[in-house]
C-alpha cells in the first residue's frame, strides 16, 4: 500500500510540473492507471509440503510440491533459467539433452557430459545442495537454449 502512495505522489507530481493542475489529485492510482487485481495467496491451497512461487527480481521461479512426501529431497520436476550461464559449454549443447546438476562449493551447478560448467540453479538451490551433499542425484533436461541463457527442467535422478 505504500508502494501505491508512494506511485501516486509521484504521477501527481509529474502532473503538477508538466502544468496539469494546481493541486494533487484526489483519484487513487489504480483508478487512473487500470492496474490489473492483485492475486490472493491463499497458503491453504498449496498441497502439504509444496513451496510457493518465490524470488526477488524474478529470480525464484517457485518449485512444485512433493506429493506430500516426507522426503525433502524427493522434489517434483521444475524449470529454470541458469544464472551465470557459460555460452561456449551452453553452444555444445541441445534441446532435449540431459546434464548433471553438481554441488561445486556452496553453489548448484549444471555441468554437460564434457564436465563444462553451462551455469549455475539458483531456484530452490538451498534445497538441492543440502540433499546434493547427502549424495542424492539430480538431473537438467535441456528445455530452451540461445546464445547466453539456457533453460532447463530438474529432475529427481
């Protein structure tokens, strides 16, 4: 709600410099702007041991739930953007191609079968090397590639 405040002091004061008026509107933001509703997050709907969507930035893509398993490190297949991402190992690679995901320090890699790094999980990457570290396997189907970016699926191995 500050954040609206905050928008529409500033749209009335661009109003007020480029000489629309002599006063501060009385009209909210959303009703001169149109946003969209703001979606209702209801933690009852999620299923028993799943995790919302997440990130700042855009970053945190969410990761589905796992069925209700007591098992952490049994997760549902989830997508991602790679961070960091390595374009000469990601070139060598192709749609439909299964890499390895590593624990290389405290950081979630996804290597090719040459053992080049293409970039780095940052989705639910906490998760993943903790179970990574007691020896559990993943894998990264690749889904979509350019130059720079590659998208992958991860798996339970």
């Amino acid at each position: 709600m500050i954040l609206v405040d905050l928008l529409s002091f500033c749209l009335s004061y661009i109003y007020l410099v480029m000489g629309g008026g002599s006063s501060f509107s009385s009209t909210s933001v959303s009703e001169r702007i149109k946003l969209p509703p703001r979606p209702v997050h209801n933690p009852a709907s999620l299923e028993d041991g799943e995790l919302g969507a997440g990130g700042a930035g855009g970053v945190g893509e969410g990761i589905g739930g796992n069925g209700g398993s007591t098992d952490e490190c049994s997760i549902s297949p989830f997508e991602t953007t790679l961070a960091s991402p390595k374009p000469l190992a990601i070139s060598k690679t192709k749609e439909g191609q299964e890499l390895s995901v590593v624990a290389r320090g405290n950081s979630v890699y996804v290597i090719s079968r040459l053992d080049e790094e293409c970039g780095v999980i940052l989705t639910n990457a906490a998760r993943l090397l903790k179970c990574l570290q007691k020896k559990r396997r993943f894998k990264a189907i690749v889904i979509a590639k350019s130059i720079a970016e590659l998208r992958v699926e991860v798996h339970n191995a």
